[in-house]
C-alpha cells in the first residue's frame, strides 16, 4: 500500500485544518445544533462521537458545504466554506455515510470524473492509479459500481474523497456494515493517510474504532458537545474497572446486582469503583454457591466514558 | 476530447467535466435516449401522414408530410433537452450520488452551464437524427438556416433550464412523470407540431398564443417554407423573454441551494 504523502506550504502549517465558531442549525422549531466551537489542527487524527440525532451528520454537512448554518462561521485550512467554498472544498475530502454512486459508470470513469470536477485533469490520472492500486480496486477498475459488492463500492467512496488530494478528510462512519478484514485494510488504509499528514476526521458508530484511531475525540449530545479531550484523558476521567464473571447456567447474587453494567448468556460485567469490590463480589458469589468458570479485570474503555457523559445507548447518526 | 481536456483551463475543468459527464450518461443509453424518441417521431411521420395527407393543406404548396416534419423535430428536440436535464438530476437526487457534485467548487453557475449545454447536444442530437432519417421519406427544403439554428437553440436551451427547475424540485420519479405528462406532453401538443393555429377557432387561437412552445414551433418552422402563422421576430422576442425568464428562476434556485443544500 502506498500512498504519496501530502506536502503543505510553509505558510499553511500553523492554519488549523479546521475551525468551527459558534455554529448552530436550526430546522424550524428544532434546534439541532445550538452553537459549536471545536478546533482541529493540521495532521489529527479526530473523532466525532454521538449517538443518533446528537447532530454530528449536520456538522458534517455543514463542513462539507451541504447544508447552510442558521448561525456561525467554518473554516477548512483557512477558508470560510461560505465566503470562500471553492477553495475551502479543494482542501476538503468526505466520505458519505450512505453508498451512494452513479449507477452508468465504472470504478476508474467515475473517479477520473470526481478528479475532473476538482480542476484535475489527465496529469492526475497516474494518481488515480495509484489510489485504485492502495486501496485493492484494480481489479474491478472496470467494473461497473452498480455491480461492486458493498465493500467494494465503500472503498470506491474513501478513493473518491483522495482524488483531489485533499490535506483533510471526513469519514463519516467509513467502516458500517464491513466485515472484520475489510474493516482493519481501512484502518491501516487511514491510519497511513494520517501518517502521510492528512488531517482525519472520523465519525464512527464504533467505539473501538475511535479508541484505536483517534488521538482526540468529541462527544456530542443533542446539539452540544459535551467532552472534548485527547482520548487518553478522557479515559482516565474514569479509574474504574470492570469485572467480568463468566457464570453458565448460575444467576448473579442479589447483592451484587447494584454493580450489574450488563450480563447476558450467563456473562455478567460488574463496575467497580474500587479494587476492593473483587474480593466483595467473590465473598458473594461463594455464599451463594455459584461456580465461577472465568474472570477478568478489564479496564474502562471509551464506552464507559461515552455512557457516563451521554447516557442512554451509543450508536452513530 | 483527450485535447479538449489538455486546452481546457482549470477555472473551467469542473464544468467540463461535468457537461462530459451528462453527455456521456445520456449516450451511455443510447438506444432509450436517442434511439427511442427518433422512432416514435418516425410513427408520428408515418400515421399522421398517412391519415392526414390529402385532407389537410395548412401552406400553400407546402404537402402536409413536409408541413408535419418541422414540429416533429422540434417537438422531440423540446421533449428531450427537458428530459435530459430533469431525469439525470432527480435520478441523482434519489440515487444520492448528487453529493458528488455538491462537494466540488463548481459554483452554481457552471452547475447551470453544465447541465444546460448537455441538454442542448441531446436535443440537437435527437432533431437532427429526426431530420436526416425524415429526409429519406420526404422533399424537404431550407429557406432560412439561420432561424432553424437559432430557434432549435433557444428551444433547446429553454426546455433545458425548465428540465433543471424540474430536476431541483421532484423528489420522486412519479412527481417528474407528473411534470412530464401534465405540463410538458399538453403544451408541445397543444402548441401547432400537427396543426396550424389558423385552422383552431378564434378561442383555441387566443388560448395558443399563451403557450410558449408555439412560438418555438412556429419560428422553427418558418426556417424551413419561410411562411408561418406569426411574424418570427415575434417569436423570437417571445422564446427569448420565457428564456431570460426561467434562467433567471433556475439560477435563483440553484444559488440559494432550495432542495439541494438543505
């Protein structure tokens, strides 16, 4: 896999890639977001968390020019996506989140196309190649994309957002609905546009992605966002761990079910606040007489984190 | 067009682009958009000849055949540049692939000029196809090429920029066949490609003249026996206002962004 790496003008290098000022939206009597201000710098690899309807999707089609803020200014590298669009759109690159693509063309046509609509012309083409070739498309190069499979056509959409080179990319859930090897090529896939100095911006239904990936993370909820920190900080917001029993056919004691976080097919994972609770949970399990067939202290994970600042379920939108 | 795309600036590559593109859409199902309205245009030719010929003079020395050809071309030239810009927007509007433009830096005015010159190659595609093939059939002449030219042009350009405005406000397939069947098939059909207007009486005559695609009919038609039922300065004042007019509206609407950028 390789892919050429983005060199920035001198003169670029201290323009964030991205910065959002006070930025709401309003859908009539809906306030979807009510005033964002968040800061991206060049090179990032970030990610934007919520569950569905936090408003993440308006941010992003707000950035990426598909929708208009009822209020406030973005910037992509410098350039306000109102005032200045074109310049601000040539600097930007977006996955959708849906797979959506033009059913009368192939992989190859249909990314000469996109180039074409960026001012680039057949000296792009090698470039074009090479982003077929990183991303294992050449072989279906001629394919037409209403016969690509759904992974296939995802990778088509990641190097549809490259052909222009652009120093930043959103991802908007890039990796739903893939299967497990075609998810971890993606990752090694971004992870070397963020080593080649990309800017990344990722929104992820998975939260094991954003902790894997994201060196800083935004969670947002019903408009707002609500923590904004690297991803190892707000992992040590919270020093608990879990305790994860494995029970079979035994039900969990009583007195341990105000520690329950979730338990199903006999797999029971208790929070702790203290390290002392083990020896606790184990008294109990044995004066209940309940065989313990496993157990593990897990640390906290960025769930935790997003279930104690969002509430309710995790999930992307 | 590899030396089109080298010459070409890049200010202008996304509009290039993007009227390539159309273009090769539309060719890329050629026997729907091309073939197909050529044929129905040749059974038009064949039975309304057939039955009418003999029975109906509407120009002196000019046989009914002849009379037909001109609003046949011009009909399907009308029918198609609409066709090609509506059915190609709300298809990728439904399809979602839209994005893919809206995220460049075309701006709203090649947007426009993009889709308006596509539309435009299909019609001129479409009539003159018509025209060759009728000419095998039927001893057609030219009087005055310039006014074919200009008012095939205006037509085209017109039914194109009404396709977008279609194209922009349709959410569905079944909203553009209303558009299609309602307004569009009623006012080509109503608008003289069968017919002179002098043979309607004088209710039906007033009603035509509110009707922009006559006017497109019959200055079309006066480039081929340089006679017709108005003056063709007439209708060229007239095509040239609903032109300026809806340019004016589809502009509006794409600079504002209604149904594209939310």
């Amino acid at each position: 896999m390789s892919v050429t790496a983005i060199k920035l003008a001198p003169v670029m290098q201290f323009v964030p890639a991205i910065k959002i000022e006070q930025v709401q939206k309003r859908f009539g009597d809906l306030h979807v977001l009510k005033g964002i201000d968040l800061t991206i710098n060049q090179g990032e690899f970030f990610g934007l968390l919520g569950p569905n309807g936090a408003g993440k999707s308006t941010l992003i089609n707000i950035l990426a020019g598909l929708l208009k803020s009822t209020h406030g200014n973005i910037a992509i590298m410098g350039h306000d996506v109102v005032n200045d669009y074109q310049s601000a759109r040539l600097a930007l690159g977006v996955v959708p989140q849906e797979l959506v693509f033009d059913p009368f063309f192939n992989v190859r046509e249909m990314l000469r196309f996109q180039a074409g609509y960026f001012g680039r012309g057949r000296e792009n083409d090698a470039w074009v190649d090479e982003i077929i070739e990183s991303l294992g498309l050449t072989d279906k190069a001629h394919t037409n994309m209403r016969k690509l499979s759904g992974g296939m056509k995802r990778r088509a959409l990641i190097a549809q957002a490259l052909v222009h080179k652009p120093p930043v990319i959103v991802l908007d859930e890039p990796t739903a609905g893939v299967d497990v090897e075609l998810r971890q090529m993606l990752w090694e896939f971004i992870k070397k546009l963020n080593r080649d100095g990309h800017t990344i911006i990722l929104t992820t239904h998975y939260l094991e992605e954003a902790e894997t990936l994201c060196e800083r993370v935004a969670m947002m909820k019903q408009g707002e966002i609500v923590a904004l920190d690297t991803t190892a900080n707000l992992l040590s917001k919270l020093p608990g761990k879990n305790l994860r029993l494995k029970l079979g056919n035994s039900t969990l004691p009583a007195a341990l079910l105000p520690m329950l976080k979730n338990g199903e097919n006999g797999v029971f994972t208790l929070a702790l606040t203290d390290l002392n609770q083990i020896e606790f949970a184990l008294s109990e399990l044995r004066k209940a007489n309940v065989n313990v067939e496993d157990m593990q202290l897990i640390e906290a994970d960025l769930e935790d984190v997003f279930m104690s600042l969002v509430g309710g379920k995790a999930g992307g939108g | 067009m590899n030396l089109i795309d080298n010459a070409i600036s890049p200010a202008w590559r996304g509009t290039y682009t993007l009227f390539k593109k159309e273009l090769f859409r539309f060719w890329r199902v050629a026997f729907q958009t091309v073939a197909s309205p050529i044929l129905t245009a040749l059974l038009y030719l064949l039975i309304f000849s057939h039955a009418l010929e003999g029975h109906v003079q509407v120009y002196k020395g000019v046989p009914y055949k002849a009379f037909l050809i001109p609003g046949l071309i011009m009909m399907s030239l009308l029918q198609n540049a609409f066709a090609n810009s509506s059915s190609s927007l709300v298809q990728s509007k439904i399809m979602g692939s839209i994005v893919f433009v809206l995220l460049t830096p075309i701006s709203y005015l090649q947007f426009f000029i993009a889709f308006l010159a596509a539309a435009i190659i299909r019609g001129f595609l479409v009539g003159f196809s018509i025209y060759i093939v009728a000419i095998w059939f039927v001893d057609l002449h030219i009087m005055h090429p310039l006014w074919i030219f200009a008012f095939a042009l205006l037509g085209s350009a017109l039914l194109g920029t009404f396709g977008i405005i279609a194209g922009i406000w349709a959410d569905k397939f079944d909203q553009m066949a209303a558009f299609q069947n309602f307004v569009i098939m009623p006012l080509t059909f109503l608008s003289g490609v069968f017919y002179s207007i002098h043979s309607l009486p004088p209710i039906w005559q007033t009603i035509s003249k509110f009707n922009p695609f006559f006017y497109m009919i019959d200055g079309f038609r006066y480039g081929f026996f340089g006679q017709a039922d108005i003056s063709p300065w007439i209708s060229l004042v007239v095509v040239v206002a609903f032109l300026l007019a809806l340019a004016w509206l589809c502009l509006k609407m794409l600079k504002s962004g209604y149904k594209l950028r939310g």
